[in-house]
C-alpha cells in the first residue's frame, strides 16, 4: 500500500 502513496505524490507533481 506504500508504493500508491508514492504514485500519488507523482501525480502532484504533475498537476502543479
């Protein structure tokens, strides 16, 4: 379950 709260800090990234 750690790995999607990695890939939702990507997403951030992305989005900002």
């Amino acid at each position: 379950m750690e790995p999607t709260i990695v890939t939702h800090s990507r997403s951030s990234i992305q989005e900002g």
